[in-house]
C-alpha cells in the first residue's frame, strides 16, 4: 500500500484526485506543478474549471447528430424499398372509395326513383343495372346494384373494385365511384356508379331481339363494327401489357359488356371476374381463383383451356375477343341453334374463309348491289382475325398488338374509298 508520494517539480497539469493517498497532505509532495488544479483544500490549489460539462454537452450533440444521420438513411432506405416493391391492390374497396366521390345509399335511391323497373337497362351475372341521375352530377349515370344473394356477387364487387380503381383508358367504362351501405330494410347494399352510355351494348345493336317477339332494327355498317372492333382491341391491349408492372385478364368478354357512347365509340365494362395478375403469375389472393376452375365466364365466349381448368392468362380474352369479332362479322351468336357439338361459330367462319365463300356468312345488312373488291376483301381479313384469335390452343393465337395493327390497316384500306355500308334504321 501507497504511504507517500513526491511528484514535485514535474511540470504536471491537470486535476488533483482524490482518496487514498492523495487525501493525506503530509504523505504527498507537488510542489512547483503550476498547472494542477483541485485536490483536497491544504494543496491550496486553484479550483478546476468545469469541464465534465462541456464534455457532456459535446457527447450530447455528437450523439443527436449520429442518431438523426441513421433516422435519415434509414428513411432513404425505406423509401427506395417500397419504391421497387411491387405494388398490391388492397382486397378491400375502402382505399379505392377514398379516392372517389361519396354517395349514399337514398341517394342512388333517389337518383333511380326507387331502383323502379323503367329505369332497368341491363341485367348481369351479379346484378341489375339502372339509368339515374345524381342531382350533383349533370350527366345520367349507370348503377350497378348488386344482388348480394348470388354466389359470388360480394367477390365480384370487390374484383371490380380493385381492377378499376387504376384503369385509365378512353375505352374503359369510367366507374365514378362506388357504394357499400345498408338498405332502408337494413339489408347490405353494394352498387357500382358508371357514366351512362346512351347507344347501351353492342349485344342490343347485334340482336333484333326476335326471340322476344321484337324487331328493333338496329343495325350497325361494318365500318362502325370495325372501329368498334379497333376500340375493344385497344382496352385489351391496354389491361395486357400498359397497366403498370401488373395486367388485368377481364375473364367475360361478350357483346353485352362492350357498351356505345353517343359517337358509338367502345367502351369495356363488367370487371366482375376480372383476375390481376403480378408478372405472369395470377394473383392468390383468393384460393379459389389459382385456376380458371372458378372462372364462370359466358357460354360460347369461354376459351376451352378454362373449361378444363387451365390458369387464367390474357390468351383467355384473346379467345373471347376472337369469338366477339366472328359474332360481328356474321350476326350470329356462339350459341346459336346452327350451331352443335360437331359445328361451332369458329369452324362456320374457317370453313367459309378458304374456299372464298364470305358473303356466305357475313351479316345480311353488309351485302349490297355492286360491292367493291376492297370490302369483300376487308371482310375475309377480318373473319381470319377473329378466326386466328379463337384458335383452340393458346399458342396459336394472335397477339392482341397484332390484332390491333391489321386491323388498322383494315380500316386504312377502306378510308380514302369513304365505304360507310349503312343500312341502318
């Protein structure tokens, strides 16, 4: 143990400790150490200066400083994460109606007096569809009231929900916004507000409703069905291949879901069996939606790889559009009574198209006296679309960017000849 301790003349600085040996002045000697400070009161040395606390002052700031630079690069870090992360559609609609105009359940009430039946304009898998006017909006709209008691119809409402609440398209059906409330009775309630599309579906411009003792007459040259023809192709292509890092296969196309404007532009509607896919890789949201086994689709518009529980792809649509052309050229519907098991709409149209036999099957109100070369021509190109779209298998079908180039060219072989074939009435 320490007794005594002479540092004198050192030339030392700096604090005097205390205790032990330090505390005992006649055991030490710091004579001539002008520097030292503090110590015990015989020393008789100056007093310290406070320097613990500018060394606390300084750990402080140098602790902030390091702690906001993490905070930092931590938000950087983050940001540029969920920035690549691929971007999911909530199942719920809650973030989707946010963003959209708000309507209550009497107001959609109002706007339909009543959901009444003279303003029905449309009937679906999943619903009833309504002419109204909201007294806030100029222009009539379209609402989509789902009938919650059918299988599915709650699934459907949020599949359309997720797959419009970021489509943009001018061939789009514009939803304005949606509904889902309880009814007067204190039943759930659920609709769909869409603009209203005056010229309704291109189903009523292609049916004369003769089964149902009408004749409309309703009729549409084939230049009109050609553009309309371009438009859905357009919609497709879109939903295929320009939606974001996702695509939209639509699962129901048919003439009723293809709705007119006042110019007759085309517009794509029912997004009720929609699947989203990531990549080339269908959305699992939903167990029961890996394969196209849940897929209910439309008769005579369902490609045969569905029907066998093939995956749900975009060559699906394909085959539906294909089916939607070949109804366009000739008038008659996929489920026609001339058609069977051993005859189809597709083997009536590739049957026809080789041996030159177009006026054949195309629709009536296309033949006129003294047609051009040109228009039969035009005819034949596009039954080979929509023969080529519906092929059985799909690898052996057209890419909607082709589809919608020949056509085009089409249309620019019977633009400067002004070749309308009107025979509406």
């Amino acid at each position: 143990m320490l007794k005594t301790l002479n540092l004198s003349f050192n030339n030392l600085h700096g604090e005097v400790p205390r205790g032990g040996v330090f505390d005992n002045f006649s055991a030490i000697s710091l004579t001539r150490n002008e520097d030292l400070c503090g110590g015990i009161p015989q020393l008789k040395f100056p007093t310290c200066p406070n320097k613990p606390k500018k060394h606390f002052k300084t750990k402080v700031i140098v602790l902030i400083t390091v702690m906001s630079i993490v905070v930092i690069c931590s938000a950087i870090f983050m940001s540029n994460y969920l920035r690549r992360k691929p971007k999911k559609l909530s199942s719920s609609p809650s973030s989707f109606q946010n963003k959209l105009l708000k309507v209550s359940y009497k107001e959609l009430h109002d706007a339909t007096d009543g959901f009444s039946l003279s303003n029905l304009v449309g009937m679906g898998s999943f619903g009833s569809v309504y002419k109204g006017t909201l007294h806030h909006f100029e222009r009539p709209i379209a609402v989509k009231v789902l009938n919650l008691q059918t299988r599915g119809a709650s699934k459907s409402f949020v599949s359309e929900c997720k797959a419009l609440s970021k489509v943009r398209h001018r061939n789009l059906l514009k939803v304005l916004t949606c509904c889902s409330s309880v009814d007067y009775k204190g039943d759930d309630f659920k609709a769909l507000v869409f603009e209203f599309m005056p010229n309704g579906s291109l189903e009523n411009w292609l049916s004369s409703d003769q089964e149902q003792g009408e004749s409309k007459n309703l009729h549409l040259s084939f230049a009109q069905r050609l553009d309309i023809a371009i438009d859905v192709a357009h919609a497709l292509d879109y939903l295929h291949h320009d939606f974001e890092e996702e695509a939209i296969v639509h699962c129901d196309i048919k003439p009723s879901n293809v709705l007119l404007d006042d110019d007759f532009v085309a517009h794509l509607g029912d997004f009720g069996l929609a699947r989203l896919l990531h990549g080339d890789t269908i959305d699992h949201s939903s167990k029961d939606q890996t394969t196209s086994s849940a897929i209910k689709g439309t008769i005579g518009y369902i490609p045969p790889e569905y029907g066998a529980g093939g995956p749900v792809t975009p060559q699906g649509d394909i085959y539906s559009y294909g089916i939607l052309l070949l109804e366009m050229l000739t008038g008659k519907k996929p489920t026609d009574r001339m058609f069977d098991e051993d005859m189809s709409l597709h083997k009536f149209c590739k049957m026809a198209l080789p041996e030159g036999n177009i006026d054949e099957i195309v629709d009536s109100s296309f033949l006129v006296p003294n047609m051009e070369l040109k228009v039969g021509e035009s005819f034949v190109s596009f039954g080979r679309i929509g023969v080529a779209c519906s092929a059985e298998f799909p690898s052996e079908r057209m890419e909607i960017k082709d589809v919608v180039a020949e056509l085009l060219a089409i249309k620019k072989r019977l633009s400067p000849q002004g070749i309308n074939l009107v025979i509406q009435n």
